[in-house]
C-alpha cells in the first residue's frame, strides 16, 4: 500500500487550525512568520517539545546549532559530553515556561521533526546559546537564519574560551556521536 503525505511548516499547521474559515485557495506557507508558543521540555542543548497556542505540540530541533550531548540513549547521564548538562540546563532556563516566547520554523530534520529558531521577546535563544558557548553551530546545511551572526556569536566565544571552547581536547558533538556508533 502507498501512502504519500503533504508536511507542512508549522505556520501553515497553525493557521489552519486557528482559521476554521480558511478557503482552499488563500495561501498559508509563510515560512518566516513567527508563531507564539510555549517551550515545555528540553530534552538537551538543542531538542525541545513546544506547544502553540493552538494545541499543536511536537519535538522540534533548534535551528543553526549543535549542542554538546547530554548522554547516549541507554546509557547513565554521566555518560554525556562535557558541559552536556549545562548547555540543556541553561536552554531549560532562557525558554521553559517563559512569557513572550515564539518559534520560527526553517526547515524539516531527516527525520521530519521542524527545525525552529525560539525566540523569547525579541532574543535569538539559538544564537543565544552560540554567544555562551555552550552550542557550536552546526556543521551541516541550514536553511533561513542569518548565518552571519550565528558565525559571529561563535567566533566571538571561541575567541574569549567561553564555554566548550575553554575545554580541553573539546570533541564535536557530531564527532562524539560518531564515535558512541563503534
């Protein structure tokens, strides 16, 4: 049996169900609108589940970064990445339960979760977390953000040793993940 299934941005998700009266024709892919929602979990430095104002809740990857990892699946917490625990722990702090918070779809994962940006008032909490060094950005495409100052926020944490760049032999998550798959 085939099944083929549309994805959506999250803002055509949202408009669709707060606009009962949507006509088939009126377009709603607007993929730089900001939507207001609220961060309810963080799963690490770079995964939160966010619900909207809607209802529509889902597990959502923050655009632009890579965070060092809390632990492989399976295995203690202890386990995870030097300051692991601390980059979820502060992205727990500037987005869970806070007012004023809005998310910003870009893209879709591999594995079809929205790639979003959070914003709380009018702050970037993933450029944020470049700015502290407790992200590094990530290394692979991405789609909609202003690289610019994502590059920035990094080299200027590199440059003052902040965060993971004041680390010792200071592994990539990417790498980190590559090396738990041997």
């Amino acid at each position: 049996m085939n099944h083929s299934f549309q994805l959506m941005t999250l803002a055509t998700a949202a408009a669709l169900l707060t606009s009962p009266q949507l006509k088939a024709d009126e377009s709603t892919d607007t993929p730089d609108k900001k939507v207001p929602a609220e961060i309810v979990h963080c799963h690490d430095g770079d995964t939160c589940r966010v619900v909207t104002d809607s209802g529509l809740w889902f597990n959502a990857r923050l655009a632009g970064i890579d965070a060092p990892e809390v632990g492989r699946y399976g295995k203690a917490k202890s386990d995870g990445q030097p300051m692991g625990s601390v980059s979820k722990d502060t992205l727990v702090d500037l987005v869970v339960k806070k007012k004023n918070t809005y998310v910003r779809q870009v893209d879709l994962d591999p594995y079809n979760r929205p790639v979003i940006e959070i914003y709380v008032a009018d702050e970037c909490i993933n450029n944020k977390l470049l700015e502290l060094g407790l992200a590094e950005r990530y290394k692979g495409k991405t789609k909609r953000i202003e690289k610019d100052k994502y590059d920035a926020a990094e080299a200027k944490a590199k440059a003052n040793k902040v965060g993971i760049w004041g680390l010792r032999n200071y592994v990539s998550p990417q790498d980190w993940r590559r090396e738990g798959k041997k």
